[in-house]
C-alpha cells in the first residue's frame, strides 16, 4: 500500500498513475534552455563554456570566465540584463527573447545595473508618461515600470493606475510569443503593489464582461492570482452565472488554478458546479471537458460525497479520461507517437538525460495546465531546436487524419502556431478545410499567433463550411490579432461574426502597434 502524504493531498483521481515523460520545473526548464542555446549556438567555436565565456566578454560585463557562464547555466547566479542581451546576440536570437522566457521560468535577468541611479528616475518618469499617453511602450519598457512602480513605492492617483493597468491587460491580450510574456510578468508583479492590484480587479471585470470581448481567458487567469478579497467573488460569479459558454470556459480554466490556495467551502462550491455541468447532458463536450479538467484540480479530501462519485465516473468516459490523463502528464499511445516523432527529428539538440526535451514537447501540446502549456512552448520556442521542431510538426501535420485523430491534428496545429513564422502559416491553413472543428478552431487559433494574414475568401470558406460559434469566434480572433483590418470590415458584413469583430475595431490603435514590440 503507498504511503499517506503529508499535507495537501494529490489534486488527481488515486488512481491515475504517474506520466511517461514528467513535468518540466521551471529551473529544470531554465537550465535546458541557457545550456542549449549555448552547445548549439551558429559559432562551433561557442559551443564550450570556455569559448562562450571569451565571445561574452565585453565592457558591460568584463570578468567573464567560464566558472562564470556555469554558475549561470546552474542559475546559482543571477545573470545581468546585459548579459543576457549577449546571450541573445550570439545564439542569433531575437533581442528580449531570452529575457522574457527566464523571466516567466522566474529566473528573469537582473536589471539594476542597466541604469546609473541618477538616471533611473528620469527614465521611469520618462516610461510613465508614454505609458499614460499613446506613445508605444516594449514588454521590456513595461517591466522596467511596473518594476519601479512596485518597489520604489511610489504614489499614483487611482485614476493614472486605472489607465496604465487598463492599456497594459489590453496590450498583453494582443501580444504573442515574449512580447506576451514581458507583458504577462508586468502585470503579475503588480499584484504585490496594493493599490494596483485593487486597480486590476475592476478593470479586468470591465474588460472580460465588454459586449463580445474576444480574449478572456488570460485575463481570468491574471484575476486567479490577484490577492484582493474583491476578485474571488467575480470569479464565483462569472463561474456560476457566466454570460456565455466562452466565459464560462475561461472561469473554469482561471478556478483551476487557484483551487489548491483557496479555501476548502469554496473548492466544494467550485467543484459542485463543476460537476453539475458534467451531468447536463444539454452541455457541449468542450465545456464537460472543462469541467473535467476543474475537478481533477480538487483535493479529494475536500469533496462531497456525491462530487467524488462524479470525478471517479470520469475514468470511464474515453474523451473526459484522456482531460485527466493530460492533467496529471499522464500521454496516452496516439499522444506519445506523436512526441517520440517530433522528438527524433530534433534529438541531437537535448544534452542532458534526455527527458527534458520530450517532456518540454509533451507539455506545450498536451497539457492542460494553460500556464505550464504556454511556458513550455515559449520555451521550446527560444531553443535551437524550434525550426527543426516546427518543420517536422508540419510535416506530421499533413500527414495525420484529421477525423481519426482531431486532437493530435490539434496539438500540431497549436504547436506550429506558438514556434511557427509566416512561411508556415500554408500549413495552417491546409486544416481548415478539414472536417473537424477542433482542429479548425486550433488552425485558425495558430493562424491568430503566426506573422502575416490569410485572405478573406479563406475566412469566409471555413464559415461556409463551419458555422459554429466556436469556429466564428476562432474565424474573428485570427483576423484580429493579425490586425488585419480589411478582413475585419468585410466579415463585419456577416451577422454572425459582426459584433465579434467590431470588438477587434475598436481596439485602441496605440496598444495594437504596442502590442508587437
């Protein structure tokens, strides 16, 4: 028999065994990544920590040894922005890449050399004049505010913390890829600021409950991890009374996970509504499977009697089981082909034990933690082994069946949307002729992510062919987050799509451009 645990039970059914691959911490993560980048960077001649150290060497950060570059790859030392910057420079990365990406693993670069100290308050009065008018702001000018804000103490009228947190969710919610992360980072620091994390709540109800507001499920994730008392009982109620089958969703995503820090009533309460929608049988699979996947997140010890019944009986259902299984990073068969595929085209790459790269693969395609999902695949996307995974996802791609195998189609779509650039948006835009919606609605989602835009007959063929709310909204997101503002007036003609891209129209231009940066 195995042993009790002490403290909080495990939050999966007992009887879910343990994941072929494992989930990646994010220092495991961290490591893989600065190592990797390093052994297969564009110079041969950088691939030892000897060498790397030499090409690293420069006046903002002299001294550099290869002791050094090792205490960074272990992550015993904290790395300088700067340095970092080098890193970037020399893997042939994007400049902030690398930054965002450890930052969101919680290893971020430190910045406090970046600016002499006199110099620090003019800049930030600097960055918070453009961040209160419309001029354009980075994710890293962001986090260098936010950052001051929270620490220094500074005083701001409500009214100014209103407009900045207001202009950074909308930012963060058209960004991708590590201007997304640079955003996300910001905006969860100020949950340690009182008065911005008061501000955030109202705003964030403001923006999710706008008349067909397009992104909420990142922003109920943010309210999740806001300390306020106020933010709980929006979450409840949006859980309990949501305006629509997509915001319902989101609360369910956002409730999982703050189920294990809140209070033991209140998981009872979560998990009774949960469960309630998984006996409706008037509900559509997406919501039951989200439902599925809230309650696999409750500890057992803290349901009811009728609510255990209910999560266990989810074992028995194929499509509800395979949700649990990605909750507790267990893969089933169709799943691990996939990931051994994509991993033997890229297997060269991981120089540890092997495990990480696969497991990182896993994650970003399965798992249904949406923190963990996305950090794994920005993750694989600022590693050397994102072209040669993206490639080989694009060919797996076109050869699956998408009617035998819609959630594997799926996983590749989203894959190729978070690693991809516009030379693979073709791909993409082959599943959407495909029969089945999840997999549209996963193209279409990856289309959103990818540089470039797809042409209107397109959009207005898989509308033809897929007329279902989730497919439309799908449809809508992509035009909009591409800023393709031509598609968007021509599908604001269609009934079923106008007030979803009117939404998108009235962005503010300013975050939009923002956005990108």
């Amino acid at each position: 028999m195995t042993p009790r645990r002490r403290g909080r039970p495990n939050t999966v059914p007992d009887d879910i065994e343990r994941d072929l691959f494992g989930a990646v911490s994010h220092q495991s993560a961290a490591r893989w990544l600065l190592r990797t980048c390093r052994t297969h960077s564009p110079d041969p001649a950088l691939s030892t920590v000897r060498g790397f150290a030499t090409a690293l060497n420069g006046p903002s950060h002299p001294g550099t040894d290869a002791s050094t570059i090792s205490r960074w790859e272990r992550l015993t030392t904290r790395m300088p922005a700067a340095a970092v910057a080098r890193y970037e420079k020399l893997c042939d990365l994007p400049a902030g890449q690398l930054a965002a990406v450890l930052t969101s693993l919680g290893h971020g670069p430190n910045r406090a050399a970046d600016h002499p100290a006199p110099s620090v308050r003019s800049r930030m009065s600097d960055l918070l004049d453009r961040g209160l008018g419309s001029d354009e702001l980075s994710g890293v000018d962001w986090l260098e505010l936010i950052e001051f804000l929270v620490t220094s103490g500074n005083l701001l009228p409500t009214r100014d913390w209103h407009l900045l947190v207001t202009r950074l969710l909308t930012e963060m919610s058209v960004s991708v890829s590590w201007h997304y992360l640079h955003r996300l980072a910001a905006l969860h620091r100020l949950h340690h600021h009182p008065e911005a994390a008061r501000a955030l709540v109202p705003v964030i109800a403001g923006f999710v409950t706008a008349q067909s507001c397009q992104v909420i499920a990142d922003p109920l994730a943010l309210l999740a991890a806001n300390p306020q008392p106020s933010a709980q009982p929006l979450l409840m109620r949006l859980l309990r009374h949501p305006l629509d089958e997509h915001h319902l969703r989101a609360a369910m995503v956002a409730w999982s996970v703050r189920t294990t820090a809140t209070s033991d009533d209140v998981v009872r309460r979560i998990a009774a509504v949960a469960a309630g929608h998984l006996l409706d049988p008037g509900q559509p699979q997406a919501v039951r499977r989200a439902a599925a996947d809230l309650l696999a997140t409750c500890p057992a010890d803290t349901l009811d009697t009728g609510v255990r019944h209910v999560r266990r009986g989810l074992r028995v259902e194929l499509d509800l089981r395979a949700v649990l299984d990605h909750r507790a990073l267990i893969t089933p068969a169709s799943n691990a082909s996939v990931v051994a595929t994509l991993t033997e085209a890229v297997q060269d790459a991981d120089e540890d034990d092997g495990s990480t790269l696969p497991s990182l693969i896993h994650q970003a395609m399965y798992s249904t933690n949406s923190d963990a999902k996305v950090i794994a695949g920005n993750v694989l996307g600022a590693s050397p082994v994102r072209a040669g995974l993206v490639a080989a996802a694009c060919r797996h791609l076109a050869e699956l069946d998408s009617a035998r195998q819609p959630d594997d189609v799926a996983a590749l779509a989203d894959l190729v949307g978070g690693l991809g650039d516009a030379t693979h948006r073709p791909s993409l835009e082959g599943v959407l002729t495909t029969p089945a919606p999840g997999a549209v609605v996963a193209a279409a989602q990856g289309l959103a992510h990818l540089p470039g835009r797809t042409d209107v007959a397109t959009w207005l063929r898989v509308l033809a062919l897929h007329p279902t709310p989730e497919i439309v909204r799908a449809v809508a997101y992509a035009a909009g987050m591409n800023q393709d503002r031509a598609t968007l007036w021509t599908l604001r003609a269609d009934a079923r799509v106008s007030q979803r891209v009117t939404w998108w129209l009235n962005l503010p231009s300013a975050a939009q451009r923002s956005a990108r940066r």
